[in-house]
C-alpha cells in the first residue's frame, strides 16, 4: 500500500430540516390546533483514531465527504429524522487543522478516540412549537440552521518512542530489521527507504518500544534535497534519536565524522526542538572493520567527533552489540513515559497539615 501522510479534504454537514406549518382537520373535532412539527438535525461528521490504518491514503482520492440534511417536519405532530452523521477513520498520530486559518482542531492520539469535527445543523421549529394559551393558531415556523463546512488539511505523525536518524546507506533498515518485527526493503544503493517504517522491539515480556526509520538525510535536506526532509516530522514525537553512522564507508574518501555533522546540522536547521532531543550515537558495520582496528576506529571518531554522549558500537547485519542498546533504549523510554515520583523530603515526615491529615 502505498504510504501518504498528508492529505486535504472537504468537509460538509447537513443542514437542518424546516419547521412544519399544519393544523388539525378532522371530522367531529370542532377545534384543531397546529400539529407541525420540527425538522431533523443535519448529519455530523466525526473522525475516529483507528490504530489498523497508518497511512491517509484513502484521503489522497476521496476528498469530498458530506452528510445528509435532516427531513423537514410535517404534520399530525411528525417530527423530521435526524440526517446520518459520518464517521472518517484516520490513523493514529493524525493531526487535524483548518486549512485556511491553519487552526489546531484536534490531534488523534488515543485508540477509538472520537472527535466531532463538523456539526450539523439543528432543525427548525414547526408551529406546535409555538402553541401556547394566548397564541392558539401560530402560523410561526423557522428554517433549519446550516451544518458546519470546513477546508481541513490532514497531516500523520507516527506515534514513535525512538527514531533513527542518519545517512542513505548507514544501515538503519538493517538494524530496524535486526531488533523488530519490520520488514523493511534493503539493498546496496542509497534512498533504498522510500516511507517511515515502524517496528515494534520486544526487549522481555510485556517489555517493548516503537522504533521509527525515516528516508535517509542527506546534505541540504533542509532545503529539499533528498527524501529525507519531508519525513522528518515522524521524529518529533519520539522519546529518543538514535544517530546510526556508517563506520565502514564503502568509498575510502568518505569521512564518518563529516557526514555526521553534517546530518546534525541539517537537523538543527529543519527544527530545534527536534534538534534538542536526547540523542544516541550508534557506530554501525563495524563486523567489516577488523576486530584489532576496531576499538582505534571507533576512538578517533568519537575523538574527532567531539561527542559527549552515550556511544553503541554494533553490527546490525551480524547482530553485534544489540542487547545493550535495546535495553538502555528501554530503559530510557520508561523513564520517559513514566517518571519516578519525587523523594519524600524526611524533614516533613509526620508533620500534620492544616486540613488534620499527614504531609
């Protein structure tokens, strides 16, 4: 299935039913009175979190979705039926904005979270509604109200806890395969990743993570070129970034060090708070450095690099160095999600609040 993660559509409520002007005409009865009823209310429309959907491509090709108007009342006190509210399924992570003032309506990020998104119009009152003791033959009805229109531009962020980040080729799809149940395309060429894709990483029971492999970025990114770019706002709900660099350059002339400032840079370019993120460096292929190289490779980059942080080295093709990773990933996550309480300040054990209970 084609992967598209941002769409606009049309969106229309019905409209309400008229208000019915009608008397009582029967035989033996000397005195009628009005018996018009009220119109039906307009369909609403509504959007639904569905977490089997991950991608807005049925937005792609339908874009006009319009509820039923409400039927206008009539007589013998028959009310008009309500129009049939419509219900557009989206994945989760979806955010929705009007696309003219570019307005935040309302972000999905709950399984089967609701959320009305157009109301429609209220029916209009039939002439019963106005009999009362000195108004006992009203001939007053009103027109049903219009149901809500709006322009809205549809835009999916994965719900992700680690993202992956680096150059075409630094071995992030192998490595999404390596630890999750992702069956991501890998092969010898660069922008082999066309799409994010997600993967689900089991650390032990009812222990997991999401992961998140955007196209690779590549210099210039901020400014359009390469893929990478239009994908990068699937990052910004992670927990953790994840910095894969190719140690093993297939072309000698590449230098490691300059790509990865490079990338960095791009990403502080593209968004600073995405900037801002707590980052990982994870040093990939190094199963095809030569085991006595390796600890000199990985020490002149990080040297040269000038990185501070925490440092992986792995080889996600022959499963090398997985373990620690995925369990300081996990670790990390958890805090995240759920922080640890605060300390009890001992100073205050046993002191008694002023409401009669315990501080």
């Amino acid at each position: 299935m084609k992967f598209v993660d941002e769409a606009t559509i049309d969106v229309a409520a019905g409209d309400g039913g008229a208000g019915c002007v009608s008397f009582r005409r029967e035989k033996f009865i000397p005195f009628g009175g009005p018996n018009g009823g009220d119109g039906g209310r307009g369909g609403s429309i509504w959007a639904v979190a569905d977490r089997n959907l991950n991608t807005l491509i049925d937005y792609r090709y339908a874009r006009r979705h319009e509820a039923r108007n409400g039927e206008p009342g009539r007589g013998s006190d028959q009310f008009g039926a309500a129009g049939e509210d419509i219900v557009l399924r989206m994945p989760l992570g979806t955010i929705i904005k009007d696309a003219e003032t570019d307005e935040l309506i309302t972000e999905l990020l709950a399984p089967d979270e609701k959320v009305l998104i157009c109301k429609g119009g209220d029916g209009g009152f039939g002439n019963l509604h106005f009999k009362s003791s000195t108004n006992r033959a009203p001939r007053q009805k009103t027109p049903g109200w219009p149901g809500e229109r709006r322009k809205l531009k549809l835009e999916l962020r994965v719900l992700a806890d680690v993202g992956l980040l680096g150059m075409p080729n630094a071995g992030k799809s192998t490595l999404i395969a390596a630890i999750s149940n992702a069956r991501p395309k890998i092969a010898d060429y660069p922008f082999t990743t066309l799409h994010p894709n997600l993967g689900v990483v089991r650390v032990g029971p009812e222990q997991s993570f999401v992961v998140a492999d955007v196209p690779g970025l590549i210099e210039g990114a901020a400014e359009g070129a390469g893929l990478g770019h239009q994908f990068l706002r699937h990052l910004q709900r992670t927990h953790l970034l994840l910095h894969v660099v190719d140690l093993a350059p297939f072309d000698a002339g590449i230098d490691p060090v300059a790509q990865a400032k490079a990338i960095v840079a791009e990403l502080k370019k593209y968004d600073q708070t995405l900037y801002d993120k707590p980052r990982w460096l994870v040093l990939n292929k190094l199963d095809m450095i030569p085991l006595e190289d390796r600890a000199a490779r990985v020490k002149d980059f990080v040297k040269r690099y000038r990185w501070k942080g925490p440092v992986f080295e792995i080889s996600a093709l022959a499963r090398e160095g997985l373990d620690p990773l995925l369990r300081a990933i996990f670790d990390h996550v958890q805090a995240h999600k759920h922080p640890a309480p605060p300390e009890a300040d001992p100073r205050f054990d046993g002191v008694q609040s002023a409401d009669g209970g315990v501080a």
